[in-house]
C-alpha cells in the first residue's frame, strides 16, 4: 500500500472521529453525570458502534474510556394545526471516563 493511500485512510476516519464527537448534548441529566460519574454525552450517527465512539473519543480529546452505552432516542411527534410530523430519531453515547481524565468541551 503507498503512503498516500495510507495517508486518505487516516485522514478519512480523522473525519469520521471528529463527526461522532460533534454534537455534545448538554442536559440537566448530563450534567448530573459529568460530577458523579464522570460520563459524557454526544449524540452521535444512527450506524455508529460502541467501539467506534470509544476509539474516537480516545483519539480526538486523547483520555481513557472505560464504558460506552447508547440509546436509540425515538423522535417526538409534533402538530403543527392539521399538519403532523415527527421530529428524526437519534442515537446518544455515554462516554464513561477513567476517574483522573476530563473533558474540556463542556
């Protein structure tokens, strides 16, 4: 394989690391969990896996991760008069750190 081809690899998945730790969801319960158990929230893609969020958390902010769940979070329905819609489902991790290690995004 060339450096190059090595080089697009690398810098693909660099891309999808920083798209699965984008969107930090800030909540009162997030917050609760940031002082208590040192867990982080991000909603993350619908195809993402557990290993690839723990991979990418460790990647981009370089801490240890000890545990990672998710949620699949179903979408509300909402009315608008007549009209009826629904907002899009999606997926939320929490990132569980090791106990010396934090996060500054939040």
């Amino acid at each position: 394989m060339s450096p190059s081809a090595d080089k697009l690899r690398s810098d693909s998945a660099m891309d999808r690391y920083y798209q699965l730790t984008r969107h930090p969801v800030l909540t009162e319960k997030g917050s609760d969990d940031i002082h208590q158990r040192n867990s982080y929230h991000f909603r993350v893609p619908t195809d993402a896996g557990k290993v690839e969020i723990r991979q990418a958390v460790e990647t981009v902010f370089g801490v240890r991760v000890l545990s990672v769940n998710t949620i699949f979070v179903r979408g509300k329905i909402r009315r608008r008069g007549y009209a009826v819609g629904a907002k899009p489902d999606w997926k939320k991790a929490i990132v569980t750190l090791h106990s010396e290690d934090s996060l500054d995004v939040f």
